[in-house]
C-alpha cells in the first residue's frame, strides 16, 4: 500500500521546512519548467507527464507518484495528445501521461491548435493536440457543409470554435 492510498494522504501537511507549492511549470506545447528551466530528461519527463492528478478538496492541479505530491502550474492545457491511434478497437487518442482515451469533443483555437474534451479520473480537461498527432487525423478528415471534421464510429466531430 502507497501513502497515497490512504484517504487523508492529501490533506497531510508539507514535511517541515518544505511546501505543496512548486516552481514547476507545463506549458502551452506540453513542456516542464522548473526554476525557469525547461526539463529535458526523457523519463523524469514521461514521470511528471504520469504524475499529474488534481487535489481532491480542492481541485487543482497536483503531480502525485503515491509517496508525495506538490502543486504545479499548467498555462493551458494539462495534457497533449501525442498520437491518434487507429488500429482496433476504434480511433482513440493516446496522451501525454500514458493513458489511451476515445475522443472527445473537439475544439479549434484561433491559432489552428485542436484540442479535445475529456473526463479524466472525474475531472473534466482538454488536451490539446501535438502537431504530429493533429496530421495522424488525416485518414479521419471528412467535409461536411464546408466544415472540415473528424469521422469517429460514425459520428462526425465538427470543432466548435474555441475562445483565444
């Protein structure tokens, strides 16, 4: 059994002398700044990218590994989608943290970034989509009353516009 499976884990206070507060960062193209340097080990990467969760009392966002857990800021959103995988059982979207999930609703920012609608561990979030995993949807792209959307088992995702 982890610490964090016990149900006042999150509600400890900080060892002494330390804090929940932290200088990390994920930023807007899915990367960790710590002390405003970008984090460039490979597995530390795949672990902070796993680690991210929400504080149960109060909803924000948290990296928890079930031994320890710290507040970080995310800029926009807290996952990207990596990869569109398209062999059975059906289109899914494979995320920065590991998971595989089925698409969500889809939303096109100003700028042309595509971002989906999730329920994650009962929170909702988005991510946003790589720019590789944005060309995968290629084979999925189909036009509809000059709208340009994505055919996922047989329903037809047409973005909504997304506020900048």
């Amino acid at each position: 059994m982890k610490p964090g499976d016990h149900p006042e884990f999150f509600r400890f206070p900080a060892p002494p002398g330390q804090s929940r507060e932290s200088t990390l960062r994920l930023d807007r193209d899915g990367h960790f700044w710590h002390d405003g340097e970008r984090v460039e080990h490979p597995k530390l990467l795949d672990a902070l990218h796993s680690w991210i969760s929400w504080h149960p009392d109060n909803g924000r966002f948290i990296l928890t590994n079930g031994y320890d857990w710290t507040y970080f800021a995310v800029d926009d959103a807290p996952f990207q989608v990596r990869a569109v995988l398209l062999d059975e059982p059906g289109p899914r979207l494979r995320l920065s943290s590991g998971r595989e999930v089925p698409f969500g609703p889809l939303s096109l920012a100003p700028d042309g970034s595509l971002y989906t609608s999730l329920v994650l561990d009962g929170h909702p979030c988005e991510a946003r989509f790589s720019r590789h995993a944005q060309t995968q949807l290629d084979p999925l792209l189909e036009e509809h009353e000059g709208l340009v959307g994505v055919r996922v088992a047989g329903t037809l995702l047409i973005p909504a516009e997304r506020p900048s």
